[in-house]
C-alpha cells in the first residue's frame, strides 16, 4: 500500500470520491449528475466518509453513518439502538488484495466502537467479503412475484372497510414519514429514515436518468386515516397477446386492513401479467391469504448483516422471548475482537442484562459471528450447532437460547442504505 494513502475525504473531492463508487458498482452514468452531488454535500458529515486514494485517484471508498435501528423489545414491540451503517464501500479492481478495504473498515470500526455504537450493519453487496471483519447475515428480505392472471390470484376474502386511491407526490411527502416511523418500529432490522432518505424517494431529480415517475397509492381506513401507501413503475408494456410487468416498493400498511387493501388493488391492476414486490417480508402473510398460494413465488436473500461492537450493551438493550439466563463465551478473531469474553445474560420481565463474567460457567462457546446472526431474530443457533459452529457446553443450552432470543415476526429490513 505504498502507493496508496487512506484518510476521510473533504467535501470538495465529492466528485473524485462518488465517480469510484459509481464505477465499482457498475453504475452506467459513473459520473454523477450534479444534482445528486449537490444532494450529498448537503449531508455531508465530516470525518465519516473515507477514500482511499492513488496517483491522484480515488481507488477506494467507504462512508459510516449512525442512525436507530430497531431490535426485538418486549412482548413483540421493538426498540432502537444506535447503529454504525456502513455503505459504499469499493475498492476498485485496479487495486485488489492490497488491504485496502480492510484498512478502512479496521479503523471506522474503532471509531464506532468509541463513539459508544453497540453494533454496526451493513447491507453485503458479495456474502463472503465480511465475515473476516466480523460481520454475519442477521436478517433477510424477499422479492416476492405473482402472477395476477393466474387462476387463483385472488385473495381468499376481500377487504371491507377502508378504501385505496391514486395519490401526488407533494402528498406523499406529507403523509409518509410519520406512517413509515410507526410500520417500522413493529419489526427488527429497521432503520430510522433521514431528510436526506425521503429526498432520495421523493425527488424526481435524484432518480436515474432512466428512471419513470412512480404511481403513488395509498389506503384509507374508514375514518380517512392514511394507514398504507405503496408505489409502482411499469417494467414492461402490454400487448393484446400479453399483459405488462410491474415493479412495486414499499407495501407500507399499519394495520392488516390496509396490507389486505394494498394487495387488492395490486392483484386486479388491468392489463397486468406479473408483479414483482422488491422488498418484502419473508414471512409475509400473503400467501395464506390468495385462493391458490402458488402464484406467489418468493425469493430470499440475506439483507443486513450484523457486528457486535459492545455485547453487555446489544444484548442488554434488546428483549427476550421467555426469562432465562444463560453464560456463554465468544471468540472474536475478526478485525477488532471487541467482543471476545465469557458473558452472563439474565433476562427477565422487567428488561435485560449482560455483563462480563469470569465465575460462571459458560453453557455455549461460539465466535461473534454466531451470535450476531441471531441477534435480529431470523435464525437459529440450533442450525449453526448442525453446521459445526456452535460448541453445546451444558446440555439444553442451545434450545434455551433459541427460545430466549425468537421473535413472533422475524425482521424485516424495509430500508436499504
């Protein structure tokens, strides 16, 4: 790395700095337009975008942000911790296997870490990049398709009460963010959405060049409350031989009346083939819910990974299904091994607590990685015991972990960053 040198960047090299980001991810306007430059200057925060940089050249790039993010609660609500996000996060294909990424991750990390940030995310453009910096999936979303003209693509009873419309734009930015802020806190795995994300959603001048105006509905329940909104772009025209594609994001609904009424109208769009639904829940209802379950193809995949940071903090703030208490002792050989140690967790009606132990016997040895795979909810230690990752100390230790970390829904990250 010689030839490279690695710092935060200065407002002013914007430009360099978002045309390596653009060229890595395969953008096809690597430039950006002045428009979105504009945009991140706005919200430029000092210190937390990084660059790496050779013969005058941005070569790589990272950007940290702290933000709520919701984790399991008590008694099925959620609550919010302070998360370190990190994002755009390149090293160009000119500069590979230099250390370059690991450099940068190394010391945002220990900057999160003393800014007292108990986890740090990431969405994981490739799966096997972050689990040698501590990072392990920890949610999931699903691109959700039906095809509406199948026989069967219909729900089972139709919604009564309540009603849907076409809504603007200048509405929508009215009425979103407050109704977006109640449908995430009822899952894990959400962050809190910024000025800075609705105008991503909102502007027209933001979008891709290529980019149509959405459609914008929203449901109304009896009072002509809005408690549901989507929006839509067609993928692909119709002809008489067939019906056109559709792309829908953001199937917001606070109550089960307005998903049911969202999923009405999308499901008896004219002149319409196959609805794709980007970012849906994994256990989305939906499918219970159609006369025929199987013109509903969903397709998983890992959303926000997980880093533990500070576990008497993660594990203290977030809820337990059932009391319990259990001691386990990680090992972090990851970058930064913040989290190494034995740890006792006593959970109970009244909140949660986790601290560092040295008496109690540990009934679960396992890396942090296991563990932050679980904190969200979605997935089992029992399944990383079967994959030779979890040591079972004390007989029944996993099972009661299992049961003490579950959660009624699993987490549904809605926001991408």
């Amino acid at each position: 790395m010689t030839d490279v040198s690695i710092d935060r960047i200065p407002v002013e090299d914007l430009p360099a700095w978002s045309r390596s980001v653009h060229t890595t991810f395969l953008d096809p306007h690597p430039v950006a337009r002045p428009e979105i430059l504009e945009w991140r200057a706005k919200h430029f925060e000092e210190g937390r975008f990084w660059g790496a940089k050779a013969g005058g050249r941005y070569v790589g790039s990272l950007r940290t942000f702290s933000a709520p993010f919701s984790v399991p609660g008590r008694d099925g609500d959620t609550v919010d911790v302070t998360a370190d996000a990190v994002t755009a996060v390149t090293v160009a294909a000119t500069h590979r296997r230099r250390g370059l990424l690991r450099a940068m991750i190394s010391a945002s990390l220990d900057e999160a870490r003393e800014r007292g940030d108990s986890i740090s995310i990431l969405i994981a453009a490739e799966w096997p990049i972050y689990g040698r910096f501590g990072y392990a999936a920890a949610s999931q979303w699903a691109e959700v398709k039906v095809t509406t003209r199948s026989a069967g693509a219909q729900l089972r009873r139709r919604p009564t009460g309540g009603a849907v419309r076409e809504a603007e734009r200048a509405e929508m930015q009215e009425i979103t963010p407050d109704l977006f802020e109640t449908v995430r806190r009822q899952r894990a795995g959400n962050l809190q959405r910024d000025e800075s994300d609705w105008e991503r959603i909102f502007l027209p001048e933001l979008r891709g060049k290529d980019e149509a105006d959405p459609i914008y509905i929203v449901h109304e329940d009896e009072a002509r409350t809005v408690d549901g909104y989507l929006s839509w772009r067609a993928t692909e025209g119709f002809e008489f031989t067939r019906g056109g594609k559709v792309r829908v994001s953001d199937v917001i609904a606070a109550t089960a009346s307005a998903r049911s009424g969202l999923w009405d109208y999308l499901l008896n769009m004219d002149v319409v083939d196959e609805l794709t639904v980007t970012n849906g829940p994994v256990d989305d209802p939906l499918r219970w819910e159609l006369v025929d379950g199987r013109v509903l193809q969903a397709t998983a995949v890992d959303a926000v990974w997980v880093r533990l940071l500070d576990v008497p903090a993660a594990m203290s703030a977030r809820g337990y299904a059932v009391p319990g208490t259990l001691a386990f002792e990680l090992v972090d050989d990851d970058t930064g091994g913040y989290a190494a140690g034995s740890y006792l967790l006593d959970a109970g009606a009244d909140g949660a607590t986790c601290m560092p132990t040295r008496t109690a016997s540990p009934g679960l040895r396992m890396p942090q990685r296991a563990l932050a795979a679980v904190y969200l909810g979605d997935f089992s230690l029992r399944a990383q015991h079967a994959a030779g990752l979890v040591d079972e100390l004390v007989p029944g230790a996993i099972a009661k972990a299992d049961a003490m970390l579950r959660t009624g829904l699993l987490p549904w990250p809605i926001t991408g960053f």
